[in-house]
C-alpha cells in the first residue's frame, strides 16, 4: 500500500533528524552537506512545480516544462558566469558538466528526430 503524504513527510523529517545528529556526533562529513541541501532544494523546486501543475489542464506536461524551463535557466546562468569570469574556469567539475551537456545534446537531438 502506498504511503500516505503525510507518512513521507514524517520520515524525511526523521531522516533529517538522524543527520542533524549523525554530524553533532561527527559520523558525517560536513563536505557531503552541500550536495544534500542540493538535493532538498531540488526536492523542494519539484514539489512547487506539482503544485503549480495540479490545476493545469494537463499536469505532467506543465511539471516537465517547469523543470526544462529551471535547467535552462540554470545552464544559461552557468554560460554566463563562466563567460564573464565570475565563475572560475579550473574547476576539475567543469569536466562532468561538459559530458552531462554533451549526453544531454544528444539524448535531444535523437529524441527530436524521433517525433519529427
């Protein structure tokens, strides 16, 4: 049976809990907390979208255009700091970023040619 909202609530709340004091007790790392709170804020930009997609006249598709508009926003945002250097260049990440766009591209070009 699935689980009710206000269950999953309750443990992503006990989740946090159990690592708020995970790290007190210094069993966590504080270096992998940046890529949790990338998480819950990714999380949280989701839900804002179902919310705003519940009254559409057809939800999935207004969720997938809010999070396609939020990923070029954020990639535009990426082009633009790099270009104007207040992003630095030397970041060993830029090499992910740069076979995520890769992939990315062409994962959109296939599926384009497909619904051509």
């Amino acid at each position: 049976m699935a689980a009710s909202v206000q269950e999953e609530l309750t443990r992503m709340r006990i989740i946090l809990q159990d690592l708020e004091a995970r790290l007190e007790a210094g069993e966590v790392p504080p270096e992998g907390l940046p890529e949790f709170k990338s998480t819950v804020d990714e999380i949280r930009l989701r839900v804002w979208a179902l919310l705003t997609a519940a009254g559409a006249d057809a939800p999935r598709a207004a969720a997938e255009r809010f999070r396609l508009l939020r990923a070029a926003e954020f990639c535009r945002a990426l082009a633009t700091e790099l270009s104007d250097g207040r992003m630095g260049s030397g970041h060993p990440e830029w090499a992910e970023v740069q076979r995520t766009a890769t992939s990315l591209s062409a994962a959109i070009a296939e599926h384009a040619g497909r619904a051509a």
